[in-house]
C-alpha cells in the first residue's frame, strides 16, 4: 500500500494524505503534469476521468469529466495556483456545469501537493496532498459525490486498470 | 441523495465550535469528568463570563450538555457528536486511499496504452 500516512483534522476542515512511490519524483510529477497519464487514476476505475484540457501553468485551468457507467457524467475544473516542477502543485478544483463552465453553486476544494525524494532511498519519492474545505456544507456536498460514485465502484467489476 | 439543511446547520454549529483551542478543551475534559461550569472556569485563565460563553456554544453544536447537580451546572461531554465530525473526513479518506492505489499502478505501467488513450473530446 502505497499509503503511509493520513492525517485527518476536524477543527480545521484539512486532511493530509501522504504517500510513497517507488520511483523518480521527476515520473510522480509526470502524472500530474501529463493530462494522459493523469486521467488514468483521478476518477475511480467504474467513473474515468477525461482531461478536456489541462493548462499545466499558474493560472491555467484544467477542465475534466468523469464519465459513469451509465453514461453519466460529471464535470469538474482546477485552477492551478502554484507550480513548483518537480516539488509543489497547488490547485483549487470545483464542479462544471454540463457546459464544462465552473458551478458557482457548488463547492471548491483547496489542492497541495508536495512531492519530495525520500532521504534514505534514492528511489523513494514521498507524495503529500492535503485537501481543504472551505466549510462543512462544502464537506457535505462533496462527501454525498464521492458516495455515489463509491457505492458504484463497490458493486461494478473491479478490473485491473484500463 | 438529499442534504438535510436542519443537519448541514448542525454540522456547521459543530465545526464552529471546534474551531477554538479553549472550546477544545472543555470538551475533552467533559468527556473524560463532570465539571461544573465555575471548575471549567478555574482551568483557564479567561474569565468566567467568556467560559460560560464557550460551554454555550458547544451546548448549541450538541457537544455538550449540561444538567444541573444540586446549585450547580454539570456539563458532560456528548460523544456522539464527535464522532460525527470524523464521519466525513473518514469518507474522503476512502476517496483518496483508492485514488493513490491507481496512482501507483498507473506508476508501475506507464507505457500501457488503453483502447482510447489520447482520444480528445
């Protein structure tokens, strides 16, 4: 399990996940660089996510859908605030509209990623992303998304990725 | 699914009330023992005004609950409600456990090509 570490702060609406690869950091910062490779583990296996565009600078947007297997899908957007290569990423990601237009209605999601080589192996590369909400409804919102779509991946054929 | 919005404002009572280090620590402290509000007040150095301010909000958020014991207010520490504020950080916990699970087979297979890999929309 690449999992290490998981760090959940109700008071502060954050939650930490850390992570470690065996791999170069330079190929950790590719899947999240690269649309290609990045639409292959965002969205759960029974909702895959498409990268329509991916504006890989500071201020640039990404716009995404996640396609369920009913034919549903469902949009989202990032902004990216800061761009670090091969070290830091953070972005605020949101939900589209069916037109792929950001949806003031719903809540958005405060990204940041750090990816470091672990010192005591040359090979090990640690990835941290913490998540911030804004507010509880927010929390709620997100959290009933993330449901569906979890139930979904619970009963469909888990197969082994693409 | 629907979102209660009675619930959203009480999810939203209970995160406000956390989110202050004295508040905190009332509500450790009632869970583990009975305090009176003026024992509460004696454990910091605000006054006693500003506690019986804390306990009422928490009361609000249903952390605690207070029950009088003679001439004094008990308060006790509801562990339900606290339980409840990790409910839904648990959920995105899940969330992202799968996602990284992807990311490192995605990792280990970077040259695996899918059927429609690199087909723009």
């Amino acid at each position: 399990m690449p999992v290490t570490n998981i760090e959940k702060s109700p008071e502060n609406l954050t939650m930490v996940v850390t992570s470690e690869f065996e791999a170069e950091p330079g190929r950790v910062w590719q899947m999240w660089a690269d649309p290609r490779l990045l639409e292959r583990w965002w969205g759960p296996p029974t909702w895959p996510a498409t990268f329509v565009d991916h504006e890989f600078t500071v201020g640039g947007r990404a716009s995404y859908f996640m396609t369920g297997p009913d034919g549903d899908k469902a949009r989202g957007w990032w902004r990216f605030e800061a761009i670090e290569p091969t070290h830091r990423i953070e972005f605020a990601d949101g939900f589209a509209d069916q037109d792929g237009e950001p949806d003031d209605g719903m809540p958005t999601m405060a990204v940041r990623v750090s990816i470091g080589q672990d010192g005591a192996s040359g090979s090990t590369t640690r990835m941290a992303i913490e998540s911030r909400f804004d507010s509880i409804e927010d929390m709620e919102k997100l959290a009933e998304m993330g449901m569906e779509e979890g139930i979904t991946l619970a009963i469909g054929q888990i197969d082994d990725l693409l | 699914m629907v979102v209660d919005s009675a619930d959203e404002k009480q999810a939203d009572r209970l995160f406000r009330a956390l989110a202050n280090p004295t508040r905190r620590d009332i509500v450790k402290r009632s869970m583990r023992d009975d305090y009176s509000v003026s024992a509460l007040a004696r454990c910091y150095t605000t006054s006693f005004a500003a506690v019986q301010k804390h306990v009422a909000l928490l009361e609000a958020a249903r952390l605690v609950s207070k029950r009088p014991r003679g001439r004094e207010q008990i308060v006790r520490g509801n562990t339900e409600a606290i339980e409840t504020a990790r409910r839904l950080l648990d959920q995105f916990e899940e969330v992202w456990r799968e996602r990284i699970d992807l990311f490192d087979k995605v990792l280990n297979q970077p040259e695996k090509e899918g059927p429609d890999a690199g087909d723009q929309h």
